[in-house]
C-alpha cells in the first residue's frame, strides 16, 4: 500500500517543476491528484503522465491569486473524488533580479500575490475540509525566507512570510489538521534562471559549488519532503519550516 493511499491532495503550481514533481510522486503513492495550474496545456500533461502510470488525477484551471479560482479548486477536489485531505501550495514566481529601486509597484503586487496572497486563499478555503478529514497543508518558503540577498529582498519578505503563515495555521487547523513549510535552495527548475542577471551553465555550476553538497537541489527532494509532510508519518509534526537546499545555507558559514 502506498503511503498516501486513500487520500486526495491538491497541488498548486502542479504543471512544471517541484509541483509536477510532486504530483506524480503523490500519485505513485496512492493519492488521488487535483493539478492545479494556470497552464492549462502543461497541467493536462502531468494529468496524463499520472494516468499513464496507473494513477487517478484531474485537472482544474485556476489563477491561484484569486479567491474564486482557490475556492473552485477545493469545491473541485470534493467533487470529483469525494474530499480532500492534501494540500500543497507550490505555485510561485520569482522576483526579477533587480534591486528595490529598479522595481516597479506592480512587480510587488505580483510577487506577493502568487507567492503568499495564494497560500493564504487556499488555506481560507481549504481549512475546514482539512479539518474534517484530519489533513495536512504544506506551503512552500524558500533558502531567501532565511538569509535574503541583493535583489531578492521582496522575494525573500514573500517567502518568509509563508514560513510564519505555516505556524499560524498549525494553530488554527489543530487539533484536527496540521500545517508545514519547505524552505528549498536553489532547485534546477524552470524559475532558477530568473534569480540571476545572466544565467548559463556556468553560473549554475557555482551555484551548485555554493552548497555543501555540491549539486542543486532536484524538484524530486522537494517532492519526497512534501510527501513526508502529506503522509501519516509525520502526524505529530506541525508548524514548523525546513530547509532543503543542498547544504546552501550551511555553506554560508564553511571556513
């Protein structure tokens, strides 16, 4: 039997990277998946690699910034296979790299609303069905939540955010529900390049060196760790934030 068996889970930002990841892992284990994304081409391509080895998923357009689409996608979730006890906010966008006072307000806007304004709205209207069916919620921080660099502060204030939001709604989902946070380094996935002025192999080389491990972080180690949250064995573990990011911000601090 799967870890995730007889459950259903909800990923946002399922159609590239670490939600796509996830979705098929979660899939693999048992759970029945609600794709959810606002590239509709991509998120029906994850729904058919599901099916295709053997899993039961579905897919539901939504942009998650806001509260009609996240209320939709819960109510879709119900629907379609009876409940929800999964759900994993991984939509996010990165920050151009550009220091504050090159940005514009309406990247703010932007940034905050798919990176924390979307936690918030589903946590809003996925809390109580959490509740029922004794879930868990899983949001996604990241390494910059922590130590934030030059041209990532507004990033960084967004993700850790996120981090704080996860212990807040650790106490208003108990006893009943649970909720957690993933802080990833740097992830070979699509958005990686956008951290970076100029971005080529090169660059991720040093950035891989950069860490203790020596390699980026892959969109599978952020799977597996979501997984753990979303699965039984991690039941007596809510409110808390953890880093999977290669070592990076150990390296920090490497003589």
């Amino acid at each position: 039997m799967g870890r995730l068996e007889n459950k259903v889970a909800l990923i946002t930002g399922a159609a590239s990277g670490m939600g796509r990841a996830s979705s098929l892992l979660f899939a693999k284990e048992g759970a029945k998946v609600v794709v959810v994304d606002f590239n509709e081409e991509n998120g029906k391509k994850v729904v058919e690699e599901i099916k295709a080895q053997g899993g039961q998923a579905a897919f539901f357009f939504a942009d998650v910034t806001k509260p009609e689409y996240c209320k939709g996608a819960v109510e879709f979730a119900v629907e379609t296979f009876g409940k929800l006890d999964v759900v994993f906010c991984c939509a996010g966008v990165a920050q151009k790299a550009k220091m504050i006072w090159e940005l514009d307000d309406s990247e703010f806007d932007r940034v905050l609303a798919v990176n924390t304004k979307s936690s918030w709205l589903m946590a809003k209207y996925s809390a109580l069905e959490l509740k029922k069916n004794h879930g868990s919620m899983i949001l996604i921080g990241s390494t910059a939540a922590i130590r934030p660099r030059a041209t990532q502060g507004l990033y960084g204030a967004c993700k850790a955010a996120n981090n704080n939001l996860a212990i807040g709604l650790a106490a208003e989902l108990a006893p009943e529900a649970r909720c957690n946070c993933i802080n990833p380094g740097p992830t070979a996935t699509p958005m990686l390049p956008t951290f970076v002025q100029e971005y080529n192999d090169k660059v991720a080389e040093e950035i891989a060196g950069g860490t203790l491990l020596k390699r980026l972080v892959d969109p599978m180690d952020i799977a597996n760790a979501a997984l753990f949250f979303a699965s039984d064995e991690s039941r007596s573990i809510t409110g808390v934030s953890i880093l999977v990011d290669a070592g990076a911000d150990k390296a920090r601090g490497k003589n």
